[in-house]
C-alpha cells in the first residue's frame, strides 16, 4: 500500500508549508528514513482528520530550511531529527546542538545505516 | 547511646522509606510500584512510606533500563542516600535490559551503574513481587548496619557538601 | 532578577524523570525549557535486528500503559501494507481491551492529579477504582499491564461469554464507583482552587501549537481520531468529548467524562461482538512500501509510520507519541503562572515521558 | 465542599478493601502469564523459542542438550509458549520470586522424548 506524498523540491518547502498553514492544516509531525546516500523527510500533516504529506530528498550532508518559524511545534522534532540523523536545520529557534536526546558518550547519529550495526558489534566484544 | 543506635537500627527496618526513581522505564514498572501504596496493597501498613526526597530513605527502588543521561542521575540519587540502604532493581529493563538490551542508548541493568540488593523479575513485576522484594531488601539492610564506620560517613559528607557547593543547577542570572 | 529552577528529574509529583528549565521573575513562570532524554532507549533502531512479529512486543514497550494501542496501530500498518484483512471478531476484541487501557490510564491520571495537589483521599480512590480494570486485564489477557494481546494478523486470546458478563458486571460497578466521586471534582473546593483557570490553552493556540488529545479537547476542538473509524469504530456511536474553558480543570473533566464514555463504548461493543475466528495466518510475510495510520490513545493521538523493503525486518519505524506533540503546547501554558502550580499544569497534558522519549 | 467527607465516613462501615497480602494471598487467575518452564523430557531441542523469543532470553544447545532461560531479561509474553512444535513449553500462574542474586533457569536433558529420537539425538 503506498503512501501518496507530494514530491518538492528543498526550496519549496517553506512557501509549500505557508500555504498549507494558511488554508488551516496543522503540523503533525515529520518523518526521517535513511536510504543510503540520502535522507527522504516526510513532512505529515492534518486537516479534519485528513492528512497530506510532502516529500523532500536531501543528500547526505546538506542542510534542510526550518519550518519551526512557521510552525513551533516543529521544534521538537527537527531537534530530534538532528540528533539521530545529523541533519542540520537552518534557522530552528531553539537549537540543542545534537543534544536533544543524546549525551556525549553515545555516537552521533545512530539512526543512520551505517552506525546501525555497531552496537551489534560491540555486543559481541563484550 | 547504645540504646537509641539500637532503637534506630529497629526502626529502620520496622518502617524502612523508600524513594523510587524511575530510569528508561516503559510506565510499567512505575505505576506497578504506586499500585502498592494504593488502597488494595497498601505497603503503609508495613511502616513502609514512599518519599521524595533520597536523603531521607533507607531503600532505593529502580525501574527500568539505565541509559547514558539517566545514570548520572541515578549515581547522583545513590550517593545521596545515607547508609545503610538497599537497591531493589524492578522489572526486566531494571534487573538486565530486557528486550531492549541491544538498543544504542542502554547501558543495561542497573547493577552496571550501582550495586543492586534484590532483583525482582517481571514484565511488569507484580505489586506482590514488589512487596516481596522489599522485605528481602529489608533482611539486608539489617546485616549492613554492621559494616558501618564513621570516616566513610565523614568522606561522604563531604562530597555532599561540595557538591552542593558547586552546584550549576540553580545559579542566580541578574 | 530572574532565578532559574531544575524540575526534575527526580521529582516526587511525577514518577517519570521530565525535566523543565524554568526561569521565575519572584513566584512566576517566565519561560521553561525542556530537558529530555532521559528515558531515551532508541527502540527504533531495534527494528534492524527483531523480525516483524517481534517488533509487537517492542512497541508494546514504548509505553506500558496504552500498550496495547500501540501494539495494535503498529499490526494494523503491517497488516496495511500486506493487505490482510483481519476477523471482524479481532477488531472488535482488540478495541475493548484498548478501551479498557484508556479507563485505567486515566482513573491512574486522575489520582496522579489529585496527588499533586495534595488530594490523598481522591488519589486513593481513583487507583483503588482503577484496580477492577486490572483485574479484568489480568483475567482476560494473562497480566496486568502488558497484556500482549496483539499480533500481526489478528489476537491471541479470545474473550468467552463468562468473561463478557463478568466485564459487563464489572463496568456497571465502575460507573457506580465513578458516580461516587464525580461530586468531588465537580464541586470540591481544593479541586477547583487548584485547577479552574490554571494553565490556559486557547482554541487557536492550541490548534496551531498541535495539541492532541484531551488537551486539544480541553480547548474546545473537536478532534478524535476515533471518528476516523479504524479498527472497530465504525461499528461504534460515540461523540468526541469536549470542553470549552482550555484550562487544567477543563482538561480534567475531558477525562472523567471520556471514563463514562469509554463503558459506553466497551458495552456497546460487547452487545454487537460478532463470532468469528481470532486471526488470520500470516507466512513468511516480506512487506514492502510505507504507510501512515493514526489511532487514538488516552493521552491523544498516535502516529506511526512504517516503511518496509521486502525482507522480514522493516525498513522503519516511526513513532509519533502524543506527549511528544503536547510539549509545544505545554511550553505555552507554563508562562504566566507561579511555581507551585507547575507540577498541576505539567500533569495537566498528562505526560508519558517514555513515550515521548522512546 | 464535604463531598469526600461522606464517602470517606461510608468507607469506615465497609469492609475493608486492602488484600492482606502476605496473610492472605490472592488466587492468582487461570491462564495469566507468570514463571515460564519447560518438560525438559519432551524438548525435541528445536530451538524455535530461541528464534521466535523477542529478547532473546532463551538458549537452546543442542550439544549439551540443556534449554536455558534467563528470566531476568524474559519479558512475559508467551510467544515462545505459542510457537513450541511440541508443546512442551509452558507458564505457571504464580510470578517468580525475587531473588538477591541472579539465577538462571537452566535444564539439562537427561533422556529425550521416546518417540522423535531424531531430534532429541542430534
């Protein structure tokens, strides 16, 4: 079963979310799937309990505009995003620096690929 | 003197007081561990009472798994505690993990961070178990009052004393 | 000058280390800045190493008291993706243990509530009230909170019709029990003193922030995703429960009235349970796409979003918990009021703190 | 205002509803999920509860023949009980009782089941 998302490109994003905010959608929440050598973010959102979704692709250290000045609510999450994903965010309002979640001990990024399998290994060193 | 150290070792175990501080616990456990002090269980009935405050308790009781940010937390929650206490780990995430043992942030059970008395196993633990586990707790609070000397009491101070010192947490921004 | 204050983590109101940064001007809230983090697990990353049907156990771990809802959302995005059409009777049989999860969710809230404003009496009831649904949890499912009811495919325990009349008897005790203390919140001083006009939310604020749940109710929007009709609630009449005032104590009574209507709900689906099988075989499933499904648990809406890529372990799994859309919210109603009112106003979006953190 | 008052002073009438728990013990209820054992003698060694388990609590060794669970990281859910080819595999009512140290559950076949030799051989 598909999910039916609208494909944007990076630059669009924040005049997409405007309009979308300006006909009454609210923000639900935003999704982050590695697929190798980039990230899809998919950006979810609700009206009346209909939901849409936008699609964006970003390359693997590139950096991805905020939404958090349209929509708070989006702090949280892009917060999160940055630190399981190491994706930067440009222009969130409060930004915990990779820290949101994860003290120094941990490796960055976890929830990316290449990092899955480490602690696996580490594991088995035990 | 004799006699009131030997009143308040008998007090201790006849009304020990515990504080409970939940790690990556999923809910479970917690409110498993309230479910004893509520009207069907009701452990005040043993002199047992649940505080919040680690400076006043004898028990220490943790649940859920231990992860990087929490451990700090949870040494500097032990370390509070005068002796003699007792640690009781709760639940399969306190006593080793459990299911998420693999996960990146979990360190594992708590006894990799502090040594623990009893591990009282479940998924959640039943408030029965807990209450079982806190007698068994109390059986080892009773042998450690031996052990105790009073240079390690002073260290202790100490160390409590410069903590609060030091304290970042709460500074005064004019 | 402005004092900043810890709350938390280890704090005696809440059991689960939540921590706010929050700066006073003399007694009042000028700002808080949450610190998570500290229930962090990454369970999310587990979907690499456990297989599609062990991942049910994972998630009902996310939090152990609406386990079964997210159990039961995240088997109907698997079984979403491979097609399977589930027995009516699993449907019907999956939401009456989840209503069953959102009546001892919130009686447990309830209590928690009156505990921090220092209402022991009220505390004590609500969790000695709360004890019949753990029985019948114990009873029916085999253990009191977990009750790993769900699997990829349909149920795993069935319900007989002893056990039925048993729910019914108990549920008529239950409403009963709650008819006993509604006075209490509906006149009570020290209920009122303490909540009414306490941590306000407006309808704007509240839809723009994200609020979810009883919080978004609280405020007088109109939003259950129960009215979407997954699983077995299009079989079901209800009517979203909601309140005007935006306050802790409008928040309260969302609550208390969702208590009766969730009786409403578990009798009305014991009334038209329909026979049937338990579950449908699922074989060697190797799901491949991604879907969204929303379902709604006591603390609000929950969204998961799983990707699979043709092997017996998923791709991803995202979860988005209903506290975690509340913090928003929760930063805009702590400005403004005093101190000792923070613990009330905190609980007031009743927070998971582990399903937030994951 | 006195609300609580009245329920409060109706409760000093009625019986109380405190389980006198170590006095008195609750039956615990048929088919709830507590202590997980294993008729060791029936095992056919297959190891499907060690790869359906989802903490991956239980070791089968088929060469030493012991099927080993450690119920320290067992979550409860039974799973392994459901998947067991022989049924051999089961859950007591009662939960497991906390211990000061960690012991694992641990049994060693002594003789295998008599009619699939095959497995229980290998």
């Amino acid at each position: 079963m598909a999910l039916e998302t609208k494909n944007i490109a990076k630059t669009q994003l924040q005049a997409e979310v405007a309009s979308l905010k300006a006909v009454g959608y609210r923000f639900v929440t935003l999704s982050c799937v590695d697929l190798g050598d980039s990230f899809d973010l998919i950006y979810h959102f609700d009206r009346e309990l209909q939901m849409t979704h936008l699609r964006i692709t970003v390359l693997k250290g590139d950096t991805v505009p905020s939404i958090s000045n349209i929509y708070f609510a989006a702090l949280c999450i892009e917060n999160e995003i940055k630190d399981f994903f190491g994706i930067s965010f440009d222009g969130l309002i409060l930004d915990f620096g990779g820290h949101f979640y994860l003290e120094e001990e941990v490796k960055r990024y976890p929830f990316c690929k290449v990092s899955v399998k480490e602690p696996q290994a580490a594991k088995e060193g035990n | 003197m004799g006699f009131f150290t030997k009143l308040l070792e008998t007090s201790r175990v006849k009304s020990p007081w515990i504080v409970h501080f939940d790690c990556g616990s999923c809910n479970g456990c917690d409110i498993e561990i309230l479910a004893c002090l509520t009207p069907i269980y009701d452990v005040e009935r043993f002199g047992i009472l649940n505080i919040g405050n680690p400076k006043h308790a004898d028990i220490l009781i943790v649940s859920g798994t231990v992860n990087h940010r929490n451990a700090k937390v949870l040494r500097n929650v032990y370390d509070q505690m005068p002796e003699p206490r007792a640690v009781i780990a709760i639940g399969a995430c306190g006593t080793s993990g459990g299911i998420f043992r693999e996960a990146y942030n979990v360190v594992g059970g708590v006894d990799k961070v502090i040594p623990v008395d009893v591990y009282v196993p479940g998924c959640p633990a039943k408030p029965e178990a807990i209450i079982d586990g806190v007698v068994l707790a109390l059986g080892k609070l009773k042998e450690q009052r031996t052990a105790k000397d009073t240079d390690s009491l002073a260290a202790e101070l100490h160390q409590a004393r410069e903590f609060y010192a030091n304290r970042a947490d709460r500074q005064v921004v004019e | 000058m402005s004092t900043i204050i810890p709350f938390g983590p280890q704090h005696p109101v809440l059991p689960e280390p939540l921590h706010l940064k929050i700066t006073l001007k003399d007694e009042i809230v000028t700002d808080a800045i949450p610190m998570l983090g500290y229930v962090h697990r990454g369970l999310e990353t587990l979907v690499s190493i456990k297989d599609l049907d062990q991942m049910v156990q994972v998630v009902e771990r996310v939090c152990g008291i609406c386990s079964c809802i997210h159990a039961h959302t995240y088997c109907m995005c698997v079984e979403g993706i491979l097609g399977i059409e589930i027995p009516k009777r699993a449907e019907f049989l999956r939401i009456i243990w989840s209503e069953l999860h959102r009546m001892h969710s919130h009686l447990l809230w309830l209590g928690l509530l009156a505990d921090a404003f220092g209402m022991e009496s009220l505390f004590m009831h609500c969790w000695r009230i709360r004890e019949r649904v753990m029985d019948v949890m114990e009873a029916t499912a085999g253990n009191r909170v977990i009750i790993s009811i769900n699997k990829v495919g349909g149920v795993r325990r069935d319900l007989s019709p002893d056990q039925l009349r048993w729910i019914a008897q108990v549920l008529d005790e239950l409403e009963r029990e709650l008819d006993a203390i509604k006075p209490v919140l509906t006149n009570d001083y020290t209920v009122k003193k303490r909540t009414v006009g306490v941590g306000v939310l407006t309808k704007e604020q509240a839809y723009e922030l994200g609020a979810v749940g009883p919080t978004l109710r609280g405020s007088g929007v109109a939003q259950d995703v129960r009215m979407t009709g997954y699983g077995a609630y299009k079989f079901i009449d209800f009517e979203p429960v909601v309140e005007k005032d935006g306050d802790s104590y409008a928040r309260t009574m969302v609550r208390f009235r969702e208590l009766y209507q969730a009786i409403d709900i578990v009798r009305q689906l014991i009334r038209k349970l329909p026979d049937g099988e338990l579950s449908v075989k699922v074989k060697a499933a190797k799901p491949e796409g991604e879907i969204v499904c929303r379902s709604e648990q006591p603390r609000g809406e929950l969204l998961y979003y799983v990707k699979g890529n043709g092997s017996k372990f998923l791709e991803r799994v995202r979860i988005r918990t209903p506290t975690f859309a509340n913090v928003p919210p929760l930063l805009a109603m702590l400005p403004g009021i005093e101190m000792a009112d923070v613990p009330v106003v905190a609980l007031s979006i009743d927070p998971c703190i582990s399903c937030t953190e994951r | 205002m006195f609300d609580m008052t009245r329920t409060i002073i109706a409760n000093f009438f009625s019986k109380a509803h405190t389980r006198l728990y170590p006095l008195q013990t609750r039956e615990p209820f048929p088919n709830v999920r507590g202590n997980l054992f294993n008729n060791i003698e029936e095992c056919i060694l297959c190891g499907m509860c060690q790869k359906r388990c989802p903490s991956q609590c239980i070791t089968v060794d088929k060469e030493s023949q012991t099927w080993q669970v450690d119920p320290y990281a067992c979550v409860y859910c039974g799973v392994c009980v459901e998947h067991c080819p022989v049924h051999c595999l089961f859950m007591e009512s009662p939960y497991r009782k906390p211990a000061a140290e960690k012991v694992m559950n641990r049994l060693v076949q002594v003789q295998g089941p008599a009619k699939k030799t095959k497995g229980a051989a290998q």
